[in-house]
C-alpha cells in the first residue's frame, strides 16, 4: 500500500501552470514519461500523465511550428548590404 501512495505523490496536480518555454516543457513531458515507466503508477495515474504528456507534446509542436514558420519568412527577408 506505501508503494501506492509514493506513487500517487509523483503524479503532478492537473492544476499545474502551462509551460512558458520549449525547454521547459520538455523537461516536463520527459519527466511524465520517467513516471509512465514506472511501474508502480496505477492505471488511473498513468491516464493523467498521459493526458498531461499529450498537452506537453502539443505545446511543443506548436512552439517548434512557429519557429519554423519564422525561420521560413527570415529565410525569404533580404538582410541588409546583400545583393540578392
């Protein structure tokens, strides 16, 4: 039962602030798939997680998305003092 309950403890609250930076949300997603590996976490548990995991990886692919389409429209900019 003490295994259980260690378990639960390393599950992070729902209520958990959205990342701010790519890095960060990173570090989060790869410490939820340590967790997922556990295998003490119930399966309710690993249910959070991986919704939790799966909002991480949008994030993610949304913020590297945007980068990007950002590198695309720097790409096409002529900078100045070239002739191109």
């Amino acid at each position: 039962m003490e295994e259980k309950k260690e378990a639960l403890e390393q599950v992070p609250e729902q209520t958990e602030p959205d990342p701010t930076t790519l890095e960060e949300a990173f570090d989060r997603l790869d410490a939820v798939v340590k967790k997922l590996e556990d295998s003490s976490v119930s399966l309710e548990d690993s249910m959070v997680l991986y919704q939790q995991g799966m909002k991480l990886a949008a994030f993610c692919q949304e913020r590297i998305e945007t980068a990007e389409k950002q590198l695309v429209v720097l790409e096409e900019t002529p900078t100045e003092g070239t002739d191109l």
